[in-house]
C-alpha cells in the first residue's frame, strides 16, 4: 500500500485587483463565501484585508504591510563585549555555556541565545573550527 506524501503547496501572494474585486462582491451580495470564491481567495484572507478597509477605504487594501525585522539579530554592544571577554578568558567554553552564564548574571533574563554567542563570536575571530589533534 503506497504512503501518500503530503506535498505543500505555494500559494501566491494577493494582488490589489483580487483584493479590490473580493470587497466590490461583498459590498454587493454580503456573501463573504461567495466573495472569496469568485476572488480565488480564502475567507481567512477576507477577514485580515477587510477591517483594514474599512479603516482606510481603498487604500488600506493597495498594498501589503511591511514584516521587516527591526533589530536584524543586532546583538547589543554590552552583551558583545562580555561574549569577547568571557570566550578570551575561557577558550574552551562553547556558545551555551558563555549564553547561560550571561543570562545568569542578568538575573535569568533571556538577553541572548547560544547562536547570537556564536555569532559574535565569529565577527571577533574567536568561533573556528576545532583542530584535530595528532596521535
């Protein structure tokens, strides 16, 4: 018996014209089904663009908003240098330990993960490979 294998499907953004013909139909019939069909869109996707048009009207539906990041995985300049410092005095100390210790001194408040050590780590030359050693 063949195993189905569930493959995901890409589902394109939204364009303005689907968007704007999904609203006109709602208006006219206040069917958000038959709205949504006639748009190809989900009713998922009726009730996020709806109330932004009835706050801003036809241009709260013209574009998407923005999901940028705001801090780019910025580690901030304290928590840098006590990684540099802690990783020079203590070589052999991975990226757990130095997060864990860091964390503990912030009295375990979660300011930076075992990857943002290892980052910085990196940028200051201090993150490589292990060598092997010879026997």
């Amino acid at each position: 018996m063949k195993e189905k294998i569930k493959v995901k499907r890409y589902i394109r953004p939204t364009t303005f014209a689907q968007r704007r013909l999904m609203i006109e139909i709602y208006l006219k019939t206040r069917n958000i089904s038959q709205s949504c069909k006639r748009a190809e869109l989900s009713i998922n996707t009726f009730r996020r663009w709806y109330p932004r048009y009835l706050e801003q009207g036809i241009e709260g539906i013209r574009r998407p908003k923005k999901h940028t990041r705001k801090n780019l995985g910025r580690v901030p300049e304290k928590y840098a240098c006590r990684i540099i410092e802690l990783k020079k005095k203590n070589p052999s100390w991975g990226r757990r330990t130095i997060a864990s210790v860091i964390v503990k001194e912030n009295n375990n408040k979660k300011v930076i993960s075992p990857g943002g050590v290892q980052k910085v780590s990196e940028r200051a030359g201090l993150w490589g490979k292990k060598k092997e050693i010879d026997i």
